[in-house]
C-alpha cells in the first residue's frame, strides 16, 4: 500500500503531452502530484492521454495500483466532454487517494 | 594552407578540392587534378593535411532510405530548457542515436532544436516521453512532424558563380 503511494523517480515520472511529442513541462512522481496535477494541466493533454490509455498504463506498471488502472480504463467507454473527463478523471484519483491513506494510518496506528 | 591564429587558412585551390570532394567525394587524385589543372601530387597533399587539420572530418555516403523502403518519420523538436543546463541538455541529445542534428538558438527564449527520426510517430513519442522529458531542466517540447522534404543538402564551402563567404587567401 505504501508503495501506491511512493514518489517515483523522475525517469519514471508521468509526463503530460497535449499532442505526440508536444510536452507541456507539467510531470508527476506520486499520486498525490498527479491528482493536484490533473487539476492544473491543459484538458487537451487530459483528452490525449486517457483515449491512448497512458493514464491507466503508468498506474498499473509504474505506481503498481491495478485498482485504480481499473477505474480509470473505465472512464474510455464513457464518451465523456473535456470538462467531464478532468472532473471524473480527478475524483477517480482523489477517491483512491484518500482510501489508501486512511488506510495507510490506520495501519502505523 | 596556413595557420592564423590557429585556424586553418584555406586557398583558393583548397576551396575548389573541397567542392569537387563534396560533389563526389570518391574521385582519384589524378582526376580532381585533371579536372582543376593542377597536379594529382598537389591534390594529394592538399588533402592529407586537410585531413590532418580535421578540417576534410570524414567521408561519407548520403542514403535515400526511401528507396530501402524505410517508412521512417522525421520531426523537428524545440526543447526549451532552463538556461544553466543547456549545453547539458544539448549534449544528452547529442548522444541518442535517433538525434541526427542538434542546435541551440538564442532567440526568443533559450532553446534547442535538434532533429530526429523514428520508425513510427509512436516510437518518436516514446522517445520524446522516455529520453527528453525527463532530462533535468526541459521545460517543455514542441514538436514539428516532418510531411514533406524539399531539400536535404549540406552546406556547400564555395559556391561557384556567387559571393564565397569565406576569406580566401591568394
């Protein structure tokens, strides 16, 4: 659980493009700054990455969290708006931000 | 050829040895010497201490690889990096094998520009994703995907017929 919630090298770091090989200089190492990310960045790198699937990719090999790789594949079939996609995209990741957590100090408790 | 202040001062029969050799760079001595009126032993001199000043730097052969088939993409990218780590950032892109030029320009902002080639706009996003982003201190990329080459030349040391840039010595 504690490795969910890790900070990942900086090879290993999301790194937002709103277009093949266009970078926005936005990147993410943890959960933590992808949420707080996902909020910031331009909703076209939004729109780019979750129909290519990246999103969904570095959760599951990189933070190692199939549970949330799993909720955010599920956003594709959706056909949802730009807006609709940073919304849906961020509570997925907040919601499974706070269980881990929670339950991460419950468990040093 | 003489040295000023280190630098190799080329004459105007250097200059046209180059040309021919840009032209063709696999002709005989003898026939760079047929074809500019001076003896084959001149050309051969001139060219080895060419060589040795590094100035002739290598011989090469250009390749159409479309006719190999090869659908490879070329793009040109625009890295902009925070100024203390330019030369750094440069240098990194200058040791991937799918960088073919690499050039820093001060214009608007700090930056670089390098050009590349990949095998699909997948691989070439791979590599923008996994080798350029993450070097300390880029900024963001911006990405030009080639669609069409008009021209593919290197630069020409004397121009016959126009102004020669260079100061020849006589």
């Amino acid at each position: 659980m504690s490795k969910i919630l890790k900070t990942v090298p900086r090879e290993k770091a999301f790194y937002f493009f709103t277009s093949i090989g266009n970078y926005t200089g936005v990147s993410a190492s943890s959960m933590r700054e992808f949420m707080e990310k996902i909020n910031e960045v331009n909703v076209k790198s939004l729109e780019f990455h979750l129909y290519r699937g990246d999103f969904e990719k570095w959760v599951n090999e990189v933070l190692q969290d199939a549970e949330l790789a799993g909720d955010v594949r599920r956003l594709h079939g959706l056909n949802l708006s730009s807006d609709a996609i940073r919304g849906q995209l961020y509570s997925a990741v907040s919601r499974r931000f706070k269980r881990l957590t929670s339950m991460f100090s419950q468990a040093i408790v | 050829m003489k040295l000023r202040d280190n630098v190799a001062v080329l004459d105007a029969t250097d200059l046209r040895i180059l040309q021919v050799l840009q032209e063709n760079s696999r002709q005989t001595y003898t026939a760079i010497g047929r074809l500019l009126g001076i003896a084959h032993s001149t050309v051969y001199d001139r060219i080895k201490r060419m060589e040795q000043q590094g100035i002739i730097k290598k011989y090469m052969i250009q390749i159409d690889t479309e006719k190999m088939g090869a659908k490879n993409i070329t793009a040109i990218i625009t890295v902009y990096t925070d100024p203390k780590v330019i030369e750094k950032v440069a240098e990194k892109l200058c040791d991937a094998p799918e960088v073919l030029d690499v050039y820093t320009s001060l214009s608007e902002e700090l930056q670089i520009m390098a050009k590349v080639v990949a095998e699909t706009q997948e691989h070439l996003h791979e590599f923008i994703a996994n080798s350029v982003a993450p070097l300390p201190g880029v900024l963001r990329v911006r990405t030009s995907i080639v669609t069409k080459k008009f021209k593919e030349e290197q630069w020409s040391v004397v121009d016959s017929g126009r102004v020669n840039i260079y100061k020849t010595s006589v």
